[in-house]
C-alpha cells in the first residue's frame, strides 16, 4: 500500500476520533457549568474545555476570558482552530476522499453525510436547546463509522491503518482529560473529596460514556483514585490507556506480520504498554499524577511520530 494511503487513512480516524472527543468535552463543560454554584464552584469550565483540548495558547491569542459564546464558537465553528469539529469533520472527508477506494461505501456516506449536514448549520449561533442535539450528533457520526469500519472493511493493513489513528488519538485524548482534571480544573482551596471534587470526576466518567461501568466494576462512590485507576489500568474499560495500548499493540503486530519486519514503533509501544502493565494506582499517585501523564503524552505522541516515520512517509 502507498505510504500516502496509509497516511489518509491515519490521519482520518484521528480527526474523527478528536471531533468526538471534542464534543464529548463540552458536553460535560456545558452540563457542569450549569450547576449551581455551590455545586460548581469558581472553577471556569469552558477554561477546562480549552485546556483538554489543547488550544489554550491558540485560543487566548484571539480571546480573552473563556465563556460559553466564544469556547462554543472556538472549539466547533472557528476556521482559525484546525481542531474545531468543523475543522476537523472537513480535514477527514478530504482524507476520505482521497482514499474512498481503499474504504467501504458505509464508511464514506457516514462521513460525507455528516460533512453535508454541518454545512446547512448556522455553528455560530448554537444556543442552549440546540447545543445537545448537535454534539450528540456529532458523537453519533463518529460511532457510526467507528462501526461501518469495524463490521464492512477488509481485515488487511488498509484497516489497520485506521484503527491505528482511532487509538492513538484515544490514548491521547484520555489522558489530556485526567491530567486537566487533576492539575487545572479544581480549584487550589477546594478540598480533593470534596462535592466539587465529586461532580468534576464524575463529569470525566461521563466523558468517557464511563459514569455507570465504573459502578458496575468498583460498586462504592466516585473517588480520584479510582477514577484514574478505571481510566488508567483497567483493561475493562475500553478507553483506558492500558486498554488502547493493547490494541496498539495488535495492530501493529498485525503490520509487523504483513510487511515481514519490525521497527521503532512496535519498540516504543511495547515500551509503553509494559510499563502501563505494571504500574499501581499508588505508585502512580505517590509519584505524581500529572507527572506520570505528561511522560505518557510525551511517549504517546513519540510514538505517533515514529509510526509517522516507519510507515507513513
């Protein structure tokens, strides 16, 4: 297969992956800013939406203080930000129809359907009762054609490709969600235990689609440790990081099998995914939290860039 092909098909699942991501994000910024201060706190949650989405520097080089108008209008309108869901909905159908010989027909009427009904939206003026619907239908087209690819497309390396730009983008994203958590979004003379503390961790787990799994898998109240652990170590949770490690891991053995040779992107993911293997919640509390996911980020996107290197050029 073309390095070119590969590249696109990457490359299409990420931005897929990061606009549901991203609309699963203010989802929660939406739902927690509407509670009542005694509940919310100081904390700016449209602040925390920028920050998890790593466009803070980007986004106050036009902005001042983050609010509901312009975070909404940043994050799925603004052509200035190559990570809006605009963007990032238009990006993958460029790369899809670079590649719609190598995708099944269901993949591509998913994503060029969304394309079409994002053009007949007015995204500047989402206001309170039309802002739900349209981030759930932007996570609704990205599950879609997570699935057309999953149950239609050849299990060769053209499949491979995308699902490797699906988990990639995923380690990422879930990690920027715990470490914003932890780091940004509560504020210093709120107590860790606390109501705030509760709703906020709570908000990530329904980020992740994860609020009732994790009481199905820890039966007790919501707790830091917990959480993290959930979204860390658990290999129930399919968007924990030792969960999309794993899968990183087969895919690329898969590649390694097909093209008969291994190289620095298996090293550095079987790196990765053996210390994410044997790594404690303790440990990783006793060391820092935020220290332990700004390596993993760094790890996550060195891996990106060697598989970029192998494969893709």
């Amino acid at each position: 297969m073309l390095s070119r092909t590969a590249d696109n098909l990457f490359w299409l699942s990420r931005y897929i992956e990061r606009a549901e991501n991203l609309a699963r994000i203010l989802d929660v910024a939406s739902r927690m800013a509407t509670l009542p201060s005694a509940y919310a706190g100081s904390s700016n949650e449209w602040e925390s939406a920028i920050a998890t989405a790593a466009c803070t520097d980007l986004f106050h080089s036009k902005y001042g203080t983050a609010t509901r108008e312009n975070v909404i209008e940043f994050l799925i309108a603004s052509p200035d930000n190559p990570s809006s869901i605009r963007q990032c909905i238009e990006t993958a159908r460029s790369n899809a129809r670079a590649v719609r010989t190598a995708m099944t027909a269901e993949m591509w009427e998913t994503i060029n359907d969304a394309w079409l009904h994002i053009q007949k939206l007015d995204l500047r003026k989402l206001d309170a009762a039309r802002l739900p619907n349209f981030l759930n239908f932007v996570k609704e087209a990205s599950l879609r054609f997570d699935g057309a690819a999953y149950r239609t497309m050849l299990r060769t390396d053209h499949y491979w490709f995308q699902r490797l730009g699906v988990f990639i983008e995923r380690a990422d994203n879930t990690a920027r969600l715990l470490d914003v958590k932890y780091h940004v979004l509560l504020p210093e003379k709120e107590p860790i235990g606390g109501g705030l503390d509760y709703f906020q961790w709570s908000s990530i787990l329904r980020a992740v689609s994860a609020l009732t799994s994790f009481s199905w898998v820890y039966r007790e109240t919501v707790k830091p440790w917990l959480v993290a652990d959930f979204l860390i170590l658990s290999r129930k949770q399919p968007r924990s990081l030792v969960s999309t490690y794993a899968e990183i891991n087969r895919v690329l053995d898969q590649l390694s099998e097909g093209y008969g040779r291994r190289g620095p992107s298996q090293r550095l993911a079987r790196h990765t995914f053996g210390k994410l293997q044997n790594a404690e919640i303790q440990a990783i509390f006793q060391g820092g939290l935020h220290e332990f996911l700004t390596e993993f980020t760094a790890e996550n996107n060195a891996l990106g860039q060697a598989i970029n290197e192998q494969y893709l050029q």
